[in-house]
C-alpha cells in the first residue's frame, strides 16, 4: 500500500475501472491525484514523498548510496530504503 500515498506531479488519466463505471458518463476518464500500484511513476513518487517525511524529521541522505538515510543525535538511527521495504 505504500505506493498509494505518493503524490504524482505530472498529469495522469486512467480508464474507469470495472465495477465503477458511470453508466450516465461511460466514457469519461478518472484523473489520478494519488499514484497506483503498477503505474511507471509510482515507485518515483513514494521515494519523493519518503523523502520529504525523513528529511523533515533531521534525516541525511547518504552521498554514497541514495537509500540510506541517517539520522546522528543523541542515538544514531539508520534507515535504508530497498524499493518499498525499509530496514
């Protein structure tokens, strides 16, 4: 579900899917606020909008490994990204 909450910057429609169609506007289109699951700029969009939420929480991104963010304060913390899962 995490590829749900990234917020798309470009413009993408998408046909009305099965079992929601509007039988008065069949043939009218679905504009994406939110990413999809499977849609080409999702994966893109979640990372953008993780790192947003790390960044404003102190996290640095390494220079040397783009998913590796790291927080130094009175405990280290380390979180590095791996397509949609974190460790």
């Amino acid at each position: 579900t995490a590829f749900f909450h990234g917020d798309l910057k470009e413009v993408v429609y998408m046909q009305q899917p099965p079992g929601f169609i509007d039988h008065l506007f069949p043939d009218h289109v679905c504009k994406l606020r939110k990413s999809l699951y499977g849609l080409k700029q999702a994966p893109r969009a979640w990372f953008d909008k993780l790192f947003q939420v790390l960044h404003a929480l102190g996290f640095t991104q390494s220079s040397s490994d783009a998913s590796l963010f790291v927080l130094n304060g009175p405990q280290l913390v380390i979180v590095l990204v791996y397509v949609d899962d974190m460790l």
